[in-house]
C-alpha cells in the first residue's frame, strides 16, 4: 500500500487531501440567521485571506457579477423503523424505479425482510443491487407523498454523531426546513447543496439591488456527492450518476455575463460539476458522473462559494481544483484555529 502511494504524484495521493480538525468544529446545527455564518475570502491570486460574515457577500461582488445556484430540492428521504426483533433499521431512499419501489441505502437488515411503516405502510426490502443500493418494494405507490408526510430530513451521518455526542435529538425538526435552500424548488436530492444554505431571501434581494443578477440549474444529488473516496490515487474514483439540467434561459444568462466582463460566481460543487458537464458536452440535460480533479479546466467558474469539505472527499478534491490545494488547504488550517464552524452546517468559503 505504502509503495502504490509513494507512486502517485504529489497532488493526487489520498494523505494529500487529509487534514486534522478537533471534534467541537463540526457544526451540528446551522447558523441562525442564515446569513450570520462566518466567510473566509480567499484570494487566489494575491494569496490572502479575509475574514467576513456571508451576509456581507455583496461587498466582493460588483454589478454584472452572476450568481448561479443550484435548486435542487431535498427530499425528507429518511425513514426509520424496527425490526419484530427491536433491531432499528434506517432507510435512505435515493431514486424512485417504479410507482411504489424505490433503490434505497439501507442499514441494519437483510433482504427478504418487510417491516412496518407508520401510517400502516409496511416496506420490503428485495435485494442488493451491484451499486450497493437495495431494491425497496412500499406498500403504496404514492412514496414521495409519504416522505413529506413521514419522511425526515438526511441529515449526514456525521451530525447525527455529533447530536448524539451532546445529548441532543438527533433530527429536529426544524431540519425540514433548515436543510434546505430558500431557493429549492424541484424535489430530487437526498443531500442538500449546502454552501447554499447561508443565503436569506433578504440577502438575495440586497445582492440583485447591487446589480448582481442569478440563475439557476438543476443537479439532483445522490449518494455519489458523499461517497468518500478509496482508491490511493484519487483519480481513480468513480462518481455515480447524477441528472443535471441547465435551462436556455440559464446558458443565455451565463454568456451574457461573461460578454459585459462579469463574472459567473458558482454556488456549490453540485452547481459547479452541472456547468462544467454542460460546458464540457453541450448537453443541456443529463446524467453526469463528472469528477472534478486538479488540472481540470474550469470554463464556467470565475468565483467560487463552497463549505469546509470533510477529508478525502470528492468536494474537497474540486474546491482544490479551483482554488489550488496547498492553498486551500492552508485557508483550512486558518479557518479551524479562527474556530470556523466545518461541514454541511458549517461556514463558508468564496474563492476569488
């Protein structure tokens, strides 16, 4: 192992996109206001560092500038339930494949089970696919309409962990609404775009006062997003398919920006990996598995507006791609002894 890691180039190494962090920088709970999450600028050129509030993002954005966001919509795609036996057992369901069955990341059973819902619903969990995802069979056809009604929000692993650390209830419910975009709109993500979660409606009308103008695309995140990588190469890994959309009014905003010398600021990997796979292929729609690795040419982003990523993560690995890994990962080692707050609930980061 340690000779296969020795023959990757610096840059690409798994250790390389590792960095060490105490447990009391991840947050468990999101900033309230929204927009009083901290923001580190960095400054890919000059090299520095700034340090801010989001909701002073209007400062570092000038008129022309373009905000595009992704507005994907998290689906409360969570059940838990129990075993007859007490065994308790959790559901993440990804994609619907037929009225009333769906492909779901399931813990705690083995197939040929069928457990109880509430509502009276019972789920049979089939078989496990080659892709990891077990194959679910509900005993109605309207599961989407159940998930709004029962589902709850998916939280990672790592905040549950962290709530269950403090002695506090694991999931809230106010996370319906907090893991979520003010901006969501098309149901069809089990994690949420998170660097858009510090924006407030207020914020986003101070920014168009500016004359900073938005549009939006569609990427639907699935368990590919949070895969952590494995391979000792980190261009070896694979990401899962994802469906992107990119709309005619989205592409005509985005060259309109760049021909009066705006810039297009990308909110989010999810919001970067759709442009740059339409920008890439000319499709306005899709599925993707586009994996973003230092070297990329980047043809969309001109800023960048993302979270503090975990360790050996797929995001982590593109944000090092835009802003330079050494670079970004000395803003970390800044950010973590300045206290900023990690991950999914935590702070935020522009990269100009």
């Amino acid at each position: 192992m340690a000779e296969a890691a020795a023959a990757v180039p610096e840059g690409f190494r798994l250790s390389d996109y590792e960095y060490g962090f105490p447990e009391t920088c991840v947050a468990e709970r999101p900033a309230e206001p929204r927009d009083s999450a901290r923001l580190l600028v960095l400054d890919r050129r000059a090299g520095t560092v700034e340090h801010a509030v989001f909701r002073d993002l209007p400062r570092f954005l000038a008129p022309g500038d373009l905000l595009v966001v992704n507005r994907s919509r998290v689906l409360p795609a969570r059940l838990v339930t129990r075993k007859p036996t007490g065994g308790k057992v959790e559901l993440l369901l990804v994609r619907e494949s037929a009225p009333g069955r769906w492909s779901a990341i399931v813990s705690g059973v083995r197939g040929g089970e069928t457990l109880p819902l509430e509502e009276g619903w019972t789920v049979e969990i089939e078989r496990r696919g080659e892709d990891a995802l077990w194959s679910c069979r509900f005993s109605g056809s309207d599961v989407a309409g159940y998930l709004q009604r029962r589902g709850r929000a998916p939280l990672p692993p790592y905040i549950l962990k962290r709530r269950r650390g403090l002695g506090t209830e694991p999931a809230a419910a106010e996370d319906r609404d907090r893991y979520q975009t003010v901006y969501a709109r098309e149901a069809g993500s089990i994690a949420a775009p998170t660097a858009g979660l510090h924006f407030t409606a207020e914020l986003l009308e101070r920014l168009a006062a500016g004359g900073v103008t938005r549009a939006e695309l569609l990427l639907h995140v699935g368990p590919g997003t949070f895969r952590p990588l494995d391979a000792e190469d980190v261009r070896e890994h694979r990401m899962l398919p994802e469906w992107y959309q990119v709309s005619p009014e989205a592409a005509a905003a985005i060259a309109g920006a760049r021909k009066a010398g705006g810039r297009v600021v990308v909110v989010g990997t999810t919001a970067a990996r759709g442009l740059e796979s339409w920008a890439a292929t000319g499709a306005p729609e899709g599925w993707t598995s586009a994996y973003i690795t230092p070297g990329h040419r980047f043809r969309t982003l001109d800023a960048f507006i993302t979270n503090f990523h975990l360790p050996r993560s797929t995001p982590l690995v593109l944000a090092s791609a835009f802003a330079g890994r050494e670079r970004l990962l000395a803003a970390y080692r800044e950010a973590i002894h300045a206290g900023y707050r990690l991950y999914s609930y935590g702070d935020a980061m522009l990269i100009l």
